[in-house]
C-alpha cells in the first residue's frame, strides 16, 4: 500500500510538472502548438492539433489600433467652447476623462476626452470647429501583436488551470493535494495578471483619447521652424546666467562653514607636524677625540721593534 501511494505521489508531481512546463513554454511562444493543444483538451476535442481555420481566423482578425490627438484651439469663450466640446462628446458616445481651468475669468481650458474609436475623426472635426486650429496632432500605434499574444496566453493559463482542476479531483493524499492546488493558484494568478492587462489595452483600443485645449489668448504662436542663430545665443546666455546663480548661491550657502572648516584643517595639520616630530629619531653624539699631549701613557703607542737581522760582512 505504501509503495502504491509513492508511485501515485509520483505520478501527480510528474503531471503537475508536465502541465507547469507546457504552460510556460506556450506562454513564451505566444500561440504555439502546445496552447492550442490544451485548448483542444479541455473544449473536449479529439485531437490536439491545431486546425487551419484558426491560423486564417487570427490572419483576417481586425486590427487593434490605439489612437491619440493633441489639439490646441483659439476661441472667442473659453465656456462656452468647453460646453460644445463636451456636447459634442457626449453625443458620439465620449467622456470627459480630465479638466482644468487657468487664468482668470475661465482663459484657458485643458480637456482629456474619451472618445469610441470609430467616432474619434469626427469628434476631432467637432473639436476643429470650435475656433481657429493652433495646432492639430494624431497618432496612431498598432497594438494587434500584443493582444493576439495576451489572448493567447490567456487561453493556455486558462486551459492548464481547467486540468490542474481535474487532476485535483483525482488527488487521495495530502500530499497530492497540495502539490496540486499549488501550481493552480499560480495558473490561476497569472490568468488574472494576463486578464488585467488584456483588459487595459482593450480599453485603450475602444476609446481614443483627444486632449485639447481651448485658449483665449491671442500671444500664442506655434513655429515650427528651427530656432535661429539670435536665438541659440539668447539661450546659451540664459544658461549661463543661470549656472552663475546657482555657483553664487552655493558659494554663499557654505561660506558660514569656512570658518570652522579652516579650524579643522589647521588643527589636522598641526596634529601631524607633533607627531612627525615626536617619531623622527634622535641623531647619535659625535665623538671628539682627544689631542695627544692629552691621552693617558696607556694609550701612547708602543714602538715597533724591528727584529734582529745578521749583520754582513764585507766580502
């Protein structure tokens, strides 16, 4: 009996495993074979393998498009601009997502509008309309690629949680259990993260976003045009003055400490100077010697005797 529960322990880690490592490797490959195959096992299907229909079916799926304008308008009443512009917005389906209001008596109104996205070149006239255009910005980003990929992974995270279940119906042990309801809590928190996400972009695609902005103002001018030689010199002498400022203001800032900076730095020094002093070795005394009218007969020096030689005689 023992034996048999080991061998099937064994079995559920290995199938968890076998499950965990599918999942992984379809998330990676953003629709590969191995998602499709689980698809195929939990809709009940009785084989694995992916059909044609679904590679056209993704091939001629609409694209997913994120689109985006800036807007600038000169307007005769900023209210009364800023009551079309939300009309107009409401009418085709919009909201107003932000507002707000500068300078006095209502001047200048900055409005982020969501708007459908097959409503979004109309709402833009709309806007266009309301004075005299400024400037007028679109942009578009295609995010097709991304959602396939999130579905994707959405329906193979899905589809492991779906067998994860059904090997926990299966499970007799603790141990079994556990293992089990393990891995499908991960399963089950990363089909959230992948349904969060696929749910912002979605909405990112279904509603456009206008940010426009109503003026009164007529000393607005919009240029294009490269900046000219006057003024590339009229900054570069802004940031000069600028950086004098900021070193005037430093400078100022730490002259209080330069007192007690200079303090530091002389008793730092002194403190070496006593210590070099203290460590440098004492040279040795010099001997004088002594003349030599002066020294003891003990020290007088003794003759050298020469030895005996034979005399010679003459020949």
């Amino acid at each position: 009996m023992r034996h048999w529960r080991l061998g099937r322990l064994a079995w559920v880690v290995a199938s968890v495993a076998l499950l965990a490592s599918g999942a992984c490797s379809s998330g990676s490959g953003g629709g590969s074979s191995d998602a499709t195959a689980a698809d195929g096992a939990v809709e009940g299907a009785a084989s694995a393998v992916p059909s044609p229909g679904g590679a056209a079916q993704v091939a001629t799926a609409p694209r997913s498009v994120v689109y985006r304008a800036d807007l600038l308008v000169r307007v005769d009443d900023t209210a009364v601009a800023t009551e079309a512009a939300l009309d107009a917005t409401g009418r085709a389906g919009g909201h107003l997502f932000s507002q707000l209001t500068e300078g006095e008596g209502s001047r200048e109104s900055h409005l982020t509008l969501k708007v459908p996205s097959e409503r979004f070149e109309s709402v833009l006239d709309a806007l266009a309309g309301l004075g005299r255009v400024l400037r007028r910005g679109v942009k578009a980003q295609d995010v097709s690629a991304q959602v396939v990929d999130l579905e994707s992974r959405l329906r193979s995270a899905r589809a492991s949680s779906e067998r994860l279940r059904s090997l926990l119906d299966q499970a007799r042990t603790t141990s079994e259990v556990v293992a089990v309801e393990g891995e499908l809590a991960k399963r089950e928190a990363e089909s959230e993260a992948l349904q969060g996400r696929l749910r912002v972009l979605t909405d990112q695609v279904e509603l456009a976003t206008i940010d426009v902005r109503l003026t009164e103002r007529d000393d607005i001018r919009v240029s294009e045009d490269l900046p000219s030689f006057l003024g590339g010199l009229r900054s570069g002498w802004v940031a000069v003055v600028t950086l004098s400022q900021f070193v005037l203001v430093t400078l100022g800032f730490l002259l209080p400490f330069l007192p007690f900076v200079a303090l530091a730095v002389w008793l730092i020094l002194r403190y070496q100077k006593r210590r070099r002093n203290r460590l440098r070795p004492t040279p040795p005394a010099r001997m004088v010697p002594m003349p030599p009218s002066v020294q003891p007969p003990s020290a007088a020096p003794t003759p050298n005797p020469q030895p005996n030689r034979p005399r010679e005689e003459p020949r």
